[in-house]
C-alpha cells in the first residue's frame, strides 16, 4: 500500500487472494496446493514516518502427510504486529533494539522487533501476508490419527561388530594334561 493513500486515521485493508495468486503461493512455497488465503490489515500512521500494521492472515494449504504420505489439509492463523519505519531510521531503531536486549535478558523481558523497512514509499502488504502464511506452515505436517510405528527386527546373535572376529578364531589347542609324577 503506498504511503500517500493511507488516510490519517488509518488504513483498513482486506485480501483475498484469487486463483492465480492461489497458485503462485502454491508454487513458490512447494506446498501441494493452496486453497484459500484471507488477510486483514489495519495500518495506523505513527510519529516520524512509521506505520503499525497489525492484522491475520488465515490460510487453507494442501499438504502432505509426513507419517502417512496422504494429502490432508492444513488451517494457518497466523497474527501480524510490525512496526515500518523509512529506511534511513532502520539502523538506529536497530541499535536501539539491540541495546534492549541486553538489557531484557537479565530481566527476562521480550525485546520488540526491529522495524520494516519502508521502501520507495510502499508498504508491500500482500508480500506481508505471503511471508507470514509461510512462516505459520507446519513443516512436519501430521494426519491427527496417523501414528508412527518404527519397524521392529529382532537383532540377530550373530550379527554384531565382532562376527568377523570369531570367524577368524584359532580353535584352542587341547592342552595334554599331565599327570601326577609318582602314582
């Protein structure tokens, strides 16, 4: 969304994604298929240039099974809190994050991101939305029933690091006993 068309109180922005961009998110994300992608701004102006964009993104992908192998679908809900600011604030609102988290890890406290780059005045909200969807994909998708079962061999005796070993033994030499000097 460009700068200049972000009304002063705040842009409220919805998407959904058509067939060919259906398609196109398919593609570039190796998912099987991708179904549905809904997503919801609201952008309101901040001081000095930067815009809170906070929003969802709801998803339905086609995935694969990693247990099973069967197709399935998979829902993301993923939420969307990040703050934009032009590019020349980037590297001191950087160092400043980088400060706060010195500081919030004797604490215990979470540390904010560090802002978006704004870039030739657009604040790309469908890339926002992409990356987002991408981010909330289970990489490990799994069927709720399917349950996985390693295959079990019984170990055989015979079968271990020092077989070679024993096949390599000298049969023991039958020692003659001797006997008793005297009897």
């Amino acid at each position: 969304s460009a700068l200049a068309h972000i009304p002063e109180p705040a842009l409220h922005l919805e998407i959904d994604a058509d067939h060919d961009a259906l398609d196109a998110i398919a593609y570039v994300g190796a998912l099987r298929a991708v179904l549905s992608v809904q997503a919801a701004f609201d952008a309101p102006p901040k001081r000095c240039g930067r815009f809170q964009v906070v929003g969802r993104v709801r998803s339905r992908v086609g995935q694969s099974c990693v247990v099973t192998l069967d197709e399935m679908e998979s829902e993301i809900d993923e939420p969307i809190d990040l703050i934009f600011a032009p590019a020349e604030q980037i590297p001191q609102m950087a160092d400043l994050v980088d400060e706060a988290q010195e500081n919030d890890r004797s604490s215990g406290e979470d540390t904010p991101d560090p802002p978006e780059p704004i870039e030739n005045g657009i604040i790309d909200l469908g890339r926002l939305a992409t990356d987002a969807l991408y981010l909330g994909i289970d990489p490990y998708p799994r069927k709720p029933d399917a349950v996985f079962q390693p295959l079990v061999e019984t170990p055989n005796p015979e079968d271990h690091p020092f077989a070679a070993l024993k096949a390599l033994q000298v049969a023991p030499k039958k020692s003659r006993a001797k006997k008793p000097k005297g009897k």
